[in-house]
C-alpha cells in the first residue's frame, strides 16, 4: 500500500536509510557536497519532493540528499512515499530538471541563460569553485545584481564565442575595482573588432577566440583565466604579442578581499 509522510530526517536515521538502499546510480559527490552545504547553511528547502522507497520498503530514489546529510550532520523534514513497486525505479528522475537559468527566469531576469552563465563563472573566476548549488548562485546573482546589470546593459553583444559568460565575467568582476568607462571600450573593442590606440590587447584575445589554440574550443575556466590576464595587461599599459592564462585572480569580489583581510 502507498503511503506519503512528512520526517524529520536526522543523519542517523539518513545512514540507516542508505544501509537498506536498492541497487542505485554511482553517488555524485560533487552534488553531495553542494547539497550538504546548503543543510549546513539552513538553506535547505522543503518543497514536497520525497525520497522513495519500495514495496519491500528499499530505497529506491533519494540517496543524494540522505548522503548529504549525513555529510552535513543536521536534521531536515523530508517527504517520503513508501511502496512503490522496484520496476517503477526506471522511471524516476528522468524529466528536465529545472535550471539557474530557470529560477532567474521565475524572478523576471531577461537573457536568464546569459546572466546564469556570467554569475557561474563570475563565481570560479581563477579559482574555480565548483558545482554550486541553485541557492548558493540566486544569493550570488542578488548580491551582485548592479556588476551584473552593467554587464547586461554596457557589456553584453551577443558574438558566438567572443562572448560566452566565462568572458563576460570578467567585466562583471572587474566592475568592483575598475574604471567602468575602459571596461565598457575593452570589450567593445573585443565583440565588434573595432581596435583602437591602447586598446590592441583586445585584438589579440579576438583572434584567439576566433581562433581557438590547435583548432579547440577553450574550456571557460581556461577562457576566464586569458580574459583576465589579457585585461590586466591593458590596465597596465603593456602590449601583448600573445594570451597567457592568469595564475592570480586580478579581479576580486568584495566578499573575497573581505576574507583575504582576516587570514
């Protein structure tokens, strides 16, 4: 018989769980870690979605936010179902699982595929954080909604593979120290190729997004890294004959120099 309740699921009760588990996917845990982060921040939302279990009263859906907390070691109210017939296990979990991109769209952001992919890379920048979780990037892009507006509104030209996020995040984090008037001829000079004096670095980072190294795409940590070693050169005064990649972050956020100053 099919049964829905509400638990208060503590760690123990968690593990005791996933001790009596079905055969289930491999455990990710990059999405552990990231959901464990959020329990441990209190941010972890109750929404209806249960964990689930089977006829003979197995684990059959749910291992990832048992697992994370476990990891987390707090106690959340999840909804569990209980007696789901075993063959029912292949149907879980297969729709389209909704995206950044998709609750920026909830809040009303325009271009909600660019600004998720601007704050996700804004958010590794050099170094590259991974896998944060949707609340953890909501409370990102709210925090820096006015570096993030001057992207959209100053910055943004859509030009395929000059201006995916991992570029444009560099704009959004340089707009904290930097003069707003040379990010917004840098990156012009970069999306429309027009180069004028001072600003030939960006013909040079243009080419090789036109022109990506032995004829691959750069992976956007690696393209992040050029943008902003390339900027910082600019921002100097320095020419350059070709793109290294940063080995330091030119261009930190505010919570970051904050942490900087208290190690």
């Amino acid at each position: 018989m099919r049964k829905m309740t509400e638990e208060i699921i503590s760690p123990t009760l968690a593990q005791r769980y996933l001790d009596g588990a079905a055969e289930n996917r491999n455990i990710r845990i990059n999405a552990v870690t990231a959901m464990a982060r959020d329990i441990s921040a209190g941010k972890f939302v109750f929404t209806g979605q249960p964990i689930i279990f089977d006829e003979s009263n197995k684990l059959i859906d749910g291992q990832h936010r048992l697992s994370a907390i476990v990891l987390a070691g707090k106690a959340v109210k999840i909804a569990v179902v209980r007696g789901i017939p075993k063959e029912y296990q292949k149907n879980i979990d297969c729709g389209a699982k909704r995206t950044v991109a998709d609750a920026l769209g909830f809040k009303g952001f325009k271009n909600k595929h660019v600004v998720a992919a601007i704050a996700r890379a804004m958010m590794s920048g050099v170094r590259a954080r991974k896998n944060p979780t949707h609340d953890e990037s909501l409370e990102f892009v709210e925090t820096h909604k006015d570096a993030l507006e001057f992207v959209m509104k100053h910055i943004y030209l859509h030009r395929k593979y000059i201006t995916p996020g991992s570029v444009l995040a560099v704009a959004g984090r340089a707009w904290y120290t930097q003069d707003h008037e040379l990010l917004k001829e840098f990156f012009k000079a970069l999306t429309t190729g027009i180069v004028y004096e001072g600003l030939e670095n960006a013909g040079v980072l243009r080419d090789l997004l036109l022109r990506p190294l032995g004829g691959k795409q750069i992976r956007p940590s690696s393209l992040y890294s050029r943008c902003s070693w390339v900027l910082w050169q600019t921002i100097q005064g320095k020419r350059i004959k070709f793109v290294r990649e940063a080995t330091t972050e030119y261009f930190p956020l505010p919570e970051e120099l904050a942490l900087d100053s208290e190690q």
